[in-house]
C-alpha cells in the first residue's frame, strides 16, 4: 500500500481540532461524505446537518472551524446560507458542494465563498479544499461571533 506523504505540521496540529460541518438536503450524500471523512481524516469532527434552521441553531450553540453547504437546498441556498454565517462567524472557513461546476453559479460572491467542491470529485477534494483554507490561515481559537 502506498505511503499517504505526511502534511504540514501546521496541519498536523490542527487536524485533531477540526470541527467541520457539512449540510445538506440528500442524506445519501450526507453519510458518505461523512463516512468517507471519517476514514480519511479520522480526527475530525464532523457534523451533518439537513436544512439551514438545523445548522444555524447548531452555530448559535457553538461555531466550527469550516462550514460547508449544498448549492442548491430548499428553502435558503448554500450562498444565501454562506452570506449569513461570514456575518455572523466570519472566522468560519465556507465551502460550496454542489453537483455542478462553478462556472455555471451566476453573481458567485466571492468574498462568501472561498471554496467550491463539485460532489462528483468526492471527498479527497473537500480535504484538499478544507486544507488549503487552514494553510491560507490557521485557525484562531476561541471562536467569536461579530455580536
């Protein structure tokens, strides 16, 4: 079996820290992603979640390291979701799963999403989207909402 090269040490350290959230509406797609995580950083925490109500009042109890969301749900979409935890956690890492390229999101902020995973890619580049956030800048603890 080949050899995983070991990460950074600043990953290494934050790796056994990071609480992740993950919503989204199919929960086929929230056990995989989770289950497939979980074997691949197993010292993550990782949360799923099926709706916006259901992730923010988990927020309010208390932030994560990195947010991230469907595209495209009911009721609130991923970025309407994203715009309101940068307001209120801007120290939040955010994430966009979607089953579609980027190109095809219109009027995409940018300043609210910094990282778009098409779900087709799988999980091995939510890990190395996720990572290359934290390398871009590591987490600052505790956490503290703008209010």
């Amino acid at each position: 079996m080949p050899r995983r090269p070991t990460p950074p040490s600043h990953l290494r350290v934050v790796a056994a820290l990071l609480r992740v959230i993950i919503v989204d509406d199919d929960a086929a797609v929230l056990r995989s992603f989770k289950r497939a995580l979980k074997l691949r950083r197993p010292t993550w925490e990782v949360t799923t979640l099926s709706s916006s109500a259901e992730a923010f009042e988990h927020l309010e109890r208390g932030p994560c390291d990195v947010f991230v969301t469907d595209y495209e749900m009911p009721n609130v979409d991923g970025v309407q979701l994203l715009t309101k935890v940068r307001a209120q956690f801007p120290k939040v890492r955010r994430v966009v799963l979607s089953g579609r390229p980027m190109e095809t999101a219109e009027g995409l902020p940018r300043d609210v999403v910094q990282a778009w995973v098409q779900k087709t890619l799988g999980v091995d580049e939510l890990v190395e989207s996720v990572e290359a956030l934290i390398a871009k800048a590591p987490l600052a603890r505790p956490h503290q909402g703008t209010g």
